[in-house]
C-alpha cells in the first residue's frame, strides 16, 4: 500500500524528512491505522543525544513530517476524496511543539502514532507521540498548515 | 574562543546536534555576544523542505542545541564560574516550541541568537531566533533542564 509520501506531487517530494526524492534524507513513510497514522523509523547509531539515546532534533523533525504528513491524509479524508486525485493537498508547519517525557532509547525502532485533533479551515492541528518498545517517551503537537499558493514567493 | 560546546565533557560530547565528537552530526559552535549567545549554521542543499527552502525539522534541531548550549553558559554566567570549571553542567531538553513565522531560504548562513528569559533552580528556560539575511523567520523556546544523575537510568 503506497504511503502518504508517496502521493506527494514531485515538486514538493524533497522534504529532507519525508521527500521520496531526497536520497540523503528520512525518507519517512506513513499510513492509517483506523483512526490513527502510523511511522516506523530505525535512527542510525549516530543519531544520539547522550550516549544510547535518541537525538531530539530527530524526533522532533519525525513528528513534524510526521504530523504535516497526517493533515494532508485527514483533509483527504474529510473531503471523501483519494490521495492521488487533483488537487493535491500539502502542508506547511506553523507551528511545532514537543514535550520530551522521558529518554527514548536509540536501540529500538520507533513508532510514531497521529490522531488528529482538529480541522479548521485551511490548519489541521496533529497529536503525535513517539513510543519506542511500546512506551511513550515524547509528545508532540503540530499546527499544519494548507500550503499558500505563492509559498515563499 | 572556545565555544560552549568544546567544554562538554567527554561522554557528553557525541550529540548529533552539537557534539564536537559526532562525526555526522552537525557540531554547532555557539559563543556569547554581550547578553546574547550566536550560532552561525550553513545548512547543506539536501537540507531542504520545499525546494529553495531550509528544513523545519533542521531548525528545529538548531534552535534545540543552541539553547541547551545557552542554558548551560548561563547557568555558568550566574554562578560566576568559568566553563571549564568542575562540576559540569549539561542540560537536556525538557520542550522546545518551534514557532514557523515564515519560510527560511535555504541559500544563506543562518544565524541562530539565543536569549536566557529565566533561571528557575535546575531549568533554564531559552527563546531563540533563526534570522536568515538579517531578517527573523522562525522563533523557538526551549525549557531546558539540568541532567539528572541518573539520566536514563
């Protein structure tokens, strides 16, 4: 089953986290569970903070693309709509904040799981919660937002 | 001038962010500038969010380091002791709130300006600014919090 990634349009696939283009980056890739989006994600042995623990800048980057990834599927899925049908839906991040609960451990894979708590109007607001062995060690929230036409112009 | 960063102790210099040690990683260097602490930062071009643009996921990780960087130099500064002074002090991340205020280009050096807003016992609580050509772009706080003894255990 093709990920939320997958349907990005190609000009909008080299996101260093979450761009199926990117060859250096995360390359993350996300699906449904129910109610729910889920991320698996295996960080590279470099990838510390102290020594046997994930580096938190990588966990906040896996929440944002993570959660950017989650409103674009939600606002499909509000609208009855496919993910590879026109127009294509793309989010920004407005804003990003993460709570670190406790030390994630850098052995394990990580899951990354998104429910979406709002919609409204062109922003999406995400929860997100990294587990690592089925325990919650970090949460977050992301306001996403429909990407403006001019971006950056 | 020795940055912050080249006083962390040994075992805690293999950050991905800011470890002088990891040889991945990004190894930011972060000095005070009067009543401020700077980072200078050259994302590299595969660091990108939308074509043209800096990664969330990056600044995050930037604003992240250096503010933790800041809390231990300020910690330091109110104690009226030099960094290389014994007992460390490293602090990790309690949350970091990442507000996108616009897109970041991806051509030029950041500039990553900290700023202690409070000490409160064992966290120091940082705002930090990304400017990019001299003009703000996205704004962070970080509460950051002395490492336990035990830390992961």
């Amino acid at each position: 089953m093709k990920a939320f990634q997958d349907h990005y349009p190609e000009n909008l696939a080299h996101c260093y986290g979450c761009g199926r283009l990117n060859t250096h980056g995360h390359q993350i890739k996300t699906h449904w569970d129910g109610e729910e989006t889920v991320t698996h994600f295996t960080p590279e042995s470099y990838h510390t903070a102290v020594p046997g623990f994930t580096y938190g800048g990588l966990i906040a980057s896996l929440i944002d693309c993570h959660s950017t990834g989650t409103a674009a599927a939600a606002m499909y899925r509000a609208q009855g709509r496919e993910m590879d049908t026109l127009p294509p839906f793309r989010f920004v991040t407005g804003s990003l904040k993460v709570d670190f609960l406790k030390p994630t451990p850098l052995a394990a894979t990580l899951e990354i799981r998104g429910r979406v708590k709002e919609i409204k109007g062109r922003k999406v607001i995400v929860e997100t919660t990294v587990l690592a062995g089925g325990v919650a060690t970090v949460r977050g929230e992301v306001v996403a937002v429909q990407m403006p036409e001019n971006f950056g112009a």
